[in-house]
C-alpha cells in the first residue's frame, strides 16, 4: 500500500499553543553548511555582545544551531560587560557608602 504525498505524521496536542508559523526568517537556512563568512559573522556579534536570538535572524539560522557552532568553534556567547554574581552597585549602595 503506498502512501500518498499528502500524509502527514499526526502530532500530539499536548504542549502544542497555537499553530507554527510557517515561513519563520530565523530558519531559512537550517541543515546547510556554515560558509567562512558566516563564522567569521558569528565571531564578530559574539564579540559585540549581541543576543543569541537577535544573532538568529541576522544569521536566518536556529537559535541551537548557533549555540552549537559557536561551542563547536570555541565561540563565548557570554556577555563579556556584566559583572558576574549580580555585584553592580546600585544607587542606594552608592549612596549609603557616602
């Protein structure tokens, strides 16, 4: 019995929230390969402290699949200006040190 082109695997509800959208920009170039331009895009946001989902769209390639290269490359998403552990000081820090 052969199956015809329109099947589909039904999907289980649970988890679902609403429908996919069905032509999103950060996906556009999933599953191909990484040009030397692309890497070296990549090095140049992850050096400007440019957040992962922004770096998606610019990209047009998933968020993981980011994540995944720039570990892959020895690429830090950290971002490298915040001060680790929350020890910014705040204004009335700044104020009872007076």
């Amino acid at each position: 019995m052969a199956r015809t082109a329109t099947w589909k695997r039904p999907g289980s509800p649970i988890g679902k929230k609403g429908p996919r959208k069905a032509n999103p920009s950060y996906k556009r170039r999933s599953r191909q390969p990484w040009s030397t331009a692309d890497v070296k895009m990549l090095r140049q946001l992850a050096k400007g402290n440019t957040p992962t989902g922004v770096m998606s769209i610019k990209l047009q390639r998933p968020i993981a699949a980011i994540r995944s290269k720039a570990q892959r490359e020895g690429i830090s998403l950290k971002p490298v200006n915040r001060s680790p552990y929350n020890r910014r000081a705040t204004k009335a820090r700044a104020t009872k040190r007076r």
